[in-house]
C-alpha cells in the first residue's frame, strides 16, 4: 500500500486536445476514491495513467517516494479489476485465486490461508472447489474482485466500472460486500465509474471529472451541500441543483428582485453580473404563513415518485423543482416558496463563492 | 531513444519478413523466364546482364513442345471451384442461419450434433473419403465430369462455409432478427434485409476459404478425373518428366497463384475499408 | 375492447415465467409492469409481442384472439433493454425501416423518420451509424424507431436500465412528454424501479415470480399495497417488513411495547406483519430502539442506513448525504401511525 503522487500530470493522445490536463495530485495510503464522469471525461485515461498502461505525455508519478513514471504495469505492483470478468474458465475457484500468490511463490500454507480468508469475504468459501466456467457472471467477477483483493502487498486496487455486468438487482449486494471489504483491507483504492450512487457510497472521496479536468474532490457530503461550481450541482444529487439568475440589491441576493436572504453576511467584491444562487430541492419548501423573504411561484406539475413528490414550479423565468414527502400535500397552481439561507450556494461565473448566507 | 530503436526494430522485423514472404515468387518469375542454361548457372536475378531471358516456359504451357496446353484446366478449374464456392457459400449460410437461431432435433441428434455432422466430413484423411466418391460418381455416370467435382467439391466445402458463418451469425444479438420481425418482416425478410448485410465480413472470410481450399486440391481432382474434366493442379503435374523443367513449373506456379492473390487484394480492400469494424460490437 | 390478457400461462425448464396472469390494457393509457430481475415481464411483453407464444390462454385485441398472429404481422413496436438497431444502417434509415415495410413510400417515410428523430432530440445525427452514438442516443434511435410506426401497441422493456444515472433521469422526464402524446396507442413499460413506475405509469401492474399481485392506479398499489411482496417491491428500498403481534391491546415488536395508534385500533390480538416505509424512518436521538449501522448507502439526494435491529434489520432513508460511520448506534424514530398491518400470509389488513 502506498501513498501515490502525481506531478504535474497530463496527458494528449498524439497532438490532440488533452484528453488530460495536467494537475497535481496526491492519493493518500489507505483510503479508498471514486473517479466519477460522464463517459469521454478522461477518468479512464487517468486510471490507466495510475496503473501504467498509460504513459503520460507530461509530468511524473510516484508511488510513495519511487518514482514509477517510465515503469510498466508489471512493475508497478497495483491489482487491476476490470469491467468485464477477467478469470481463468477452465481452473476452480481456488486456482483462480491462488492464481496471483503462486507466480509470487508464496508458502502453500500462506496461500491458503489467504484464499481462505478472502473466499470468506466475499461469501465464495462454499464454491471453492467449483470450476469457473460453471458460475454465473456475477460470481465470476466476484472471483475477479477476489484476485484483485488477494494480494495484501500491492501499492493500490484500481476499479474500471467493476459492476457494468452485475445484475441492477444484486448490485446493492455487491456494492455493500466492496464497501466492507475494502474498509476491511485498508487498501488504497481507485474506483471509476459513472453512477454517482457506486461512488458516493463506496469512496471516502470523490474525484469528479468533466472534459480532461478534475473539477472537484471532496467527500460526498461536500459534493452535495458545497458543489464548487455549478455543473457539480447538477451531476451530483438527483433531482439535480436548482440554479437561479439572481442580483445584489438593497435587500442583499435577490432573485427576480425579491431578496431571498436579507441582511445575510456576503463576500465583498462580488461582480455585478454574472451572479447565480443555487438550492438544493432538498431544501427548498412550501413557506409558512409566518415566513417570511419567501418566492411567489406557479407549480408547473408534480410528479409522484412514491415516497416523495417532486414538484415543479416556475419562479419568474426561472423553473425549479422542490421534493416533497408524501406526507405534505402538494401545492395548487400557485404557492410561495422558501430557500433554507443556510443551505444557499452563492455562484459567480459557475463557481462557488460561498455556501450558506 | 527508447521509441528509436524500437521503430528500428520494428521495421526490420517488418522488412525481413516481406523479404521472405516476396523472396519465392521472385524467384519463380526469373526462373520462368530461363532455360536449362540459366537455372543450372546459380542464383542469377537480372534478366539479360545475369541470363538470356527465354519464353520456353511460358510456351510450354499453351500447347509448346514438350508442354501441355493450361488453358482448358484452367478454366475448369475456374468453373469448379467458382460454383462450388458459390453453392457451398449459399447452401452454408443458410444452414448456418437455421442452427444459430432455430432448434431442430433429428432423432435424438440437436443442434450441436447437425453441428458436428458437418464437420466430421473433413475430419476423416481423404483417402477414407475417396473411394466412395469414385463409386458413387461412377454409379451416378458422373467420373471425369465437371458436374461430378462440383458435387464433390460441395461436400467438401459446405462444412468450411457452415462452421465460419454459425460463429459469425452466434454473436449478432437474436434481438435484431426479433426487431426486423417486430418492424414487419418475416423471418426470411429479417434475414435477407437485415442479417445477411450485418453478415458481409463472415460472408467474406466463408467464401475466401472455399475457393483457397477448393482451387488448391489436389487430391479428389486427381482421383475423380482422367483426361476431360482435368482441373489446373493435376494438369501440372503433366510437366514433370526425367528432367524436372524449372522453367515450366514456375510459370505455372505463377499462372496458378495469380486469381487468389487477385482475390486477396481485393478483399484486404474491402476489409481495410473499416467495413468490419464497428459493424457488430 | 382493448387489449386482453386471460389466463397466460409460461413456463421453461420448469421455472414458471407466465403464470396464470389475467390483464387488460387500455388504449392511450400508459401501464407499467413493475417487479424484481426474473418476475415475468420480460416475458409478458414478449408474449404481447408474439416472440414467445404461451403454453396456454389466450390474447384477445378488440375480442379477437391474435394469439396465433405471428410477430411480423402483429403491429407491435417494441425497445428493449439492451439498445437494439439495425448496425448496417444510418439512424435516418434505421427510423425508416419499419415504415418502408409497412407499405409506405420512401419520401413519406423519410418525412415521418426525420420529425419522430427531431422529437426526440437526434435532428442533427440522421447520417450517423447507431455505433457512432453514445448509450443514450441509441437508445434514443431505438425509441424514434419505436413511435415513428404509431403502432397501435407500444412495448418498453426496461429501456432505460442501461444508461447512467443523469441520463436516466433526464429521458423519463422526455419519456413523460412523448408519452403523454400517444393517445390511441396501449403502452406497457417494464422497471424494477418504484420512481419511474410511479412517475410514468396511469396503471400499475405489480408481478412477482410469474404472477400478477395487484393492479391499481399508482396511488392506490403504493398506499394499499395488497400484500407484503407488493409493499416490498413498490418501494425502494423495499418497505420493511417486522414480524409482530397485537398483545394486550399493544403493539409487541420484539421486546418492545407501542400504544395501538387509531387506524389499528380495532385489529384483533394475533400475529401480524407489521410494514414500515424506510422514509417513515427517522434517527432521532430521544427514541430507545436502536440498532448497529452494518451498511450506508448514497442515492442521488438521500442517504439509506441498514440497521441492525434486535427485531431484524431496518432500512431508514434520510434526506441529503450524512456520513456516519458504520458500526455506529443509531436511534430509530418513527411514528405508530405510518404503521401497516399485513396478516402472517402477508395479505394486506389495515393501511395508515
């Protein structure tokens, strides 16, 4: 396990534009990060970078203090989980394991003991003696994740999209046993993927990717309550970000010239264009008759999801949406409408300039 | 400089093999072109500094003394090998179509074992295959005739057309047949509309086999024909006599190899197009 | 008369995919097919589709059985899970095809294949190759191909199951306007997801390991569940289920004692499921039941807690993202009155 470092890493296939740009970064030891974007956002090329199939055109990787820039993937010693299942059908489920401990020459005794170990996290003890090409896929890349775990002295565990085959249903099952086993393992991992559910619930800290550039890195919580610009408010959380026009005023922000939150305590110097206000619907509500600083608004249509209702409404030009337990009833045509001042995210040119007013 | 040598390298791997692969066909062409004098006087390239080029080869071939006359096998070599290329292909896609997407039973046979039917008449040597051919082309009046080898040579080629289009038709989706079916076509509408253009590399790679299999056989050419229905290999073999003619064998070397490199190009054109690629992910 | 479903029965290798299922489908309503991997309803719709005839029963349209029509006379449009085009073809062409089999002229069809590819969003790609697409646009292809037809019954099968997330939201939003404009068409839409069933469908048809449990408007299947398997499946995560009883005029869960709230005021002592939706969960710091965090989960906007509790385990679901370690204690809040009661064979007593 180790710590990994990139330096001013970029990378461009042939004179094309960077399909990464070059930023610096550290990962640290033990901790486990999702590399999440829309397909095409460079989180793959990245990966890759990491692992060493990649080389980049710029910059420099260390794995704790070595640097392994020039060193291939054999050299590396990361554990690599890809897509699809990558397993050997004609061996049993033990070899399959075992596989990577014996070309390491490892005491039989350990090697057992290892398999035995790992088998039992991820529930596969009973089918040991099983050959492969009998399992299902799902139980396949079990085995492939189990490879990837087997060994406990690699610098790193990279994931490509490992739940692409699973079945959606027993996703949940296999996120759940990833999540156990990797806080088990204390492995540094990197996890690619394009559902924001896998890397919000698997990872420590989320990498979000848009064209080539690391565009935020936090815990899903900061993801959520701080997107650091506009385009993070609508990726992450679901319905996404309602984002506004709005302008200073006497009355401090102002959306459609009703202050939102008076009084509130702004960043000086703010440009006078260029200004947006965005709100969770989350935390947006149907105001109280004692409320006051509230929006007036037309309900363009509710959508019943179940347990909640996501209602949405226009405000002015600008439509937005709230979500609504099932428990409140949903407004007629028109309704005024309350922003939580705390949970406000104050944008200039899409970027966060304060959360909270 | 890492990279450096590595191009180095590659181009002279890349170099040393064409060198290889063009090297035999040189030869045949200067050899064709010489006569005893100039084969018995060691390795000479260039014609008329290193040998006096000489058209005794090529004549021979097209009724020259001591020759044959090449253009009638060659022909018949064209016309057997081109409609039983041809059958084997039509005949061979259909089934392979039937056993990908339709499950039969033949007795207690299924579909993997029409399968194995198939390919087990070229599992067993030729020689086990020959002497019912020759009985059966004999009761049926057909030995020394072109409609005889075609027959055979159908035999022959359907299993090679059979095993290549099932692997291609078993990894386009069933859900494309269904879609064309749901769009309105019948089943055979979804295969000719839809199945068969998404089929055109197999189709391809199919009938390349058939007439490279088809065209170099020797042996059921040999044994099923005597004089009239003579195909290209058995009539070279003509030329042989006390004193091997180099000159006339390289010349029908050539003569021999020309439509397959012909066919090859124009495949490796038509496959470079990007044609196969993407067409079925 | 619409669509009529009596008495489909399936079954392969001994697994039974259709059994007994009764149905009817109305024109211009859109009914979605709701249930777990393996329930039947990729069946179903391929039976409706006439890819699969069933070992028994019958499918009447109008009241004329069409059970022996085959597929390419049937006039059925259909978009699968997986995004199914013609790789050969443009997506302009691949819009056009089941136009220019059904009879109609080249220009025409070109005309109608263009305006369905504007309506949904692909004006700009007619020339393309549906391998030149990303996920989402293919399957955009597959749906324009689907409308295009007008067909008179229109069958999704999951289709949105294979896209990423943003994406997913963002097309059944889509799906709700070209929806709402098949007026004359029967739609049935298969999910595993209680969001987009609810969100989508004017009827609900709730199936389980071959069988049809319930059918109803979404309001009514999602607050009368009939059952306990239709409670589990018609909410995400599945509503949790405590085995119970009445005692005493009380409520026993375990070792624990709750007042009778109104609603199950008059429910006799005996056994009983008692069924709790995961939102109707709260952690609150005051209550005493209790129970180990064994597995957080993050969707979207919400955070889902598995909880171990001393009467099994709970699934509580909380606005926003929180990040509490697992193994934490978490106190369980909720109240009696969110209480539903099922009978010990699961069959549905009194809804709050």
């Amino acid at each position: 396990m180790a710590r990994i470092t990139l330096e001013r890493v970029g990378h461009r296939y042939g004179h094309a534009p960077y399909a990464l740009e070059p930023f610096d970064m550290v990962l640290e030891d033990g901790r486990s990060y999702a590399l999440l974007g829309p397909s095409g956002c460079g989180k793959t090329t990245m990966l890759n970078i990491i692992s060493g199939v990649v080389r980049p055109s710029e910059g420099r990787i260390l794995l704790d203090d070595r640097d392994v820039t020039v060193v291939p993937i054999s050299g590396r010693n990361v554990a690599q989980v890809f897509q699809f299942p990558v397993i050997y059908q004609s061996k049993s489920v033990y070899e399959n394991l075992a596989f990577p401990l014996r070309c390491r020459r490892w005491p039989i005794a350990r090697i057992k003991a290892r398999v035995a170990e790992i088998a039992d996290l991820l529930d596969l003890s009973g089918r040991l003696g099983k050959p492969a090409w009998q399992l299902t896929v799902d139980e396949k890349q079990l085995i492939s994740l189990g490879r990837g775990l087997v060994r406990d002295d690699v610098a790193a565990l990279l994931m490509d999209e490992p739940l692409t085959v699973i079945d959606p249903q027993m996703k949940f099952q296999l996120r759940r046993k990833l999540k156990a086993v990797s806080q088990k393992a204390r492995h540094t991992v990197i996890y690619v993927t394009h559902d924001q559910n896998e890397a919000m619930t698997f990872a420590d800290e989320i990498l979000v990717m848009s064209a080539g550039k690391v565009v935020q890195r936090g815990t899903p919580q900061e993801l959520f309550e701080r997107p650091r610009t506009t385009y993070v408010g609508y990726f992450i959380g679901s319905p996404s970000m309602n984002v506004f026009d709005a302008e200073i005023g006497a009355g401090g922000v102002m959306i459609g010239g009703t202050p939102i939150a008076p009084g509130g305590a702004l960043p000086s110097g703010l440009p006078t264009s260029g200004l947006r206000v965005g709100i969770r619907p989350e935390y947006a509500s149907l105001a109280q008759p004692e409320d006051s600083d509230t929006l007036a608004a037309t309900v363009v249509g509710v959508q019943d999801h179940g347990s909640v209702r996501i209602v949405e409404v226009a405000i002015g030009t600008a439509r937005a949406r709230l979500k609504l337990g099932r428990d409140i009833a949903p407004p007629s045509a028109q309704a005024r409408i309350r922003l939580r001042r705390d949970k406000l995210c104050l944008f200039v040119d899409d970027h966060l300039i304060a959360a909270g007013i | 400089m890492m990279p450096k040598l590595y191009g180095l390298l590659k181009y002279s791997v890349i170099l040393l093999w064409s060198a290889f692969v063009v090297a035999p066909f040189l030869w045949a062409l200067t050899t064709s072109f010489k006569t005893a004098n100039g084969v018995t006087g060691g390795p000479t390239y260039i014609p008329w500094l290193q040998y006096e080029p000489s058209l005794t080869g090529w004549r021979s071939l097209f009724g020259g003394a001591g020759g044959i006359d090449i253009v009638k096998p060659y022909l018949n070599s064209i016309v057997v090998t081109g409609s039983a290329s041809a059958i084997s292909l039509v005949l061979g896609t259909l089934a392979a179509y039937g056993l990908s997407r339709f499950d039969y039973r033949v007795g207690p046979a299924k579909n993997a074992d029409v399968l194995f039917f198939f390919i087990s008449q070229r599992i067993m040597p030729p020689i086990v295959l020959a002497i019912p051919f020759f009985l059966m082309l004999q009761f049926l009046g057909l030995l020394d005739s072109l409609l005889g080898l075609i027959l055979v040579y159908i035999a022959l080629l359907l299993p090679i057309a059979v095993w290549v289009m099932i692997d291609f038709f078993n990894n386009i989706p069933r859900q494309i047949d269904e879609m064309a079916m749901l769009d309105g076509c019948t089943p055979f509408g979804a295969f000719f509309r839809v199945i068969l253009p998404n089929s055109l590399p197999g189709i391809i790679v199919a009938g390349l086999f058939c007439i490279i299999f088809g065209w170099n056989d020797f042996f059921f050419a040999f044994t099923l024909t005597f004089t009239d229905a003579q195909l290209l290999p058995v009539a070279v073999v003509a030329l042989n006599s006390s004193v091997t003619p180099w000159w006339s064998l390289s010349a029908s070397a050539l003569i021999s190899v020309a439509p397959l490199v012909l066919i090859a190009f124009l495949v490796e054109r038509f496959l470079s197009r990007g044609n196969l690629a993407g067409a079925i992910r | 008369m619409p669509l009529h479903l009596e008495n489909l029965s399936l079954a392969r290798n001994g697994v039974r995919y259709l059994d007994r299922v009764d149905a009817t489908f109305r024109r211009g309503r859109l009914t979605t097919v709701i249930g777990r991997t393996l329930a039947g309803k990729t069946t179903l719709l391929r039976t409706l589709a006439g890819l699969q005839a069933p070992d028994s029963g019958d499918l009447k349209l109008d009241g004329v059985s069409i059970a022996s029509v085959p597929v390419w006379k049937r006039d059925v449009a259909m978009v699968y899970q997986q995004f199914i085009n013609y790789p050969h073809l443009s997506v302009l062409e691949n819009v056009a095809f089941p136009l220019l089999r059904r009879g109609l002229k080249a220009p025409e069809a070109q005309l109608r294949a263009e305006a369905t590819l504007a309506k949904v969003g692909l004006s700009g790609f007619a020339a393309r190759r549906p391998s030149q697409l990303s996920g989402g646009q293919q399957q955009r292809v597959a749906l324009a191909r689907a409308l295009a037809r007008e067909a008179p019954i229109l069958l999704l099968d999951e289709p949105l199951v294979n896209l990423d997330y943003k994406l997913r939201e963002q097309l059944r939003e889509e799906f709700r306007g070209l929806f709402a404009e098949e007026t004359k068409a029967i739609v049935v839409y298969t999910t595993t997801e209680p969001a987009e069933a609810m969100m989508l469908g004017d009827e609900i048809v709730v199936m389980h390991e071959g069988r049809i449990l319930q059918v109803g408007t979404p309001v009514d299947v999602f607050e009368r569940p009939a059952s306990t398997a239709v409670a589990e499946i018609v909410n995400d995560p599945p509503m949790n289920i405590l085995p119970g009883a009445v005692v005493d005029g009380r409520i026993a869960l375990g070792s624990y004692r709750l007042a009778l709230p109104a609603h199950l005021s008059r429910l006799a002592a005996a056994d009983y499921r008692f069924g709790l939706r995961a939102t109707d969960l709260h952690v609150d710091p005051a209550s005493e039941i209790a129970g180990s965090l064994v597995f957080a989960e993050i969707s979207g906007s919400e955070t889902f807690l598995h909880v171990e509790t001393a009467f099994g385990p709970l699934a509580l679901q909380i606005e926003g993202i929180h990040d509490i370690a697992l193994g934490t204690q978490v106190p369980i809040g909720f109240s009696t009155e969110r209480l539903f009661a099922f009978a010990a064979d699961g069959a549905l007593v009194v809804a709050p």
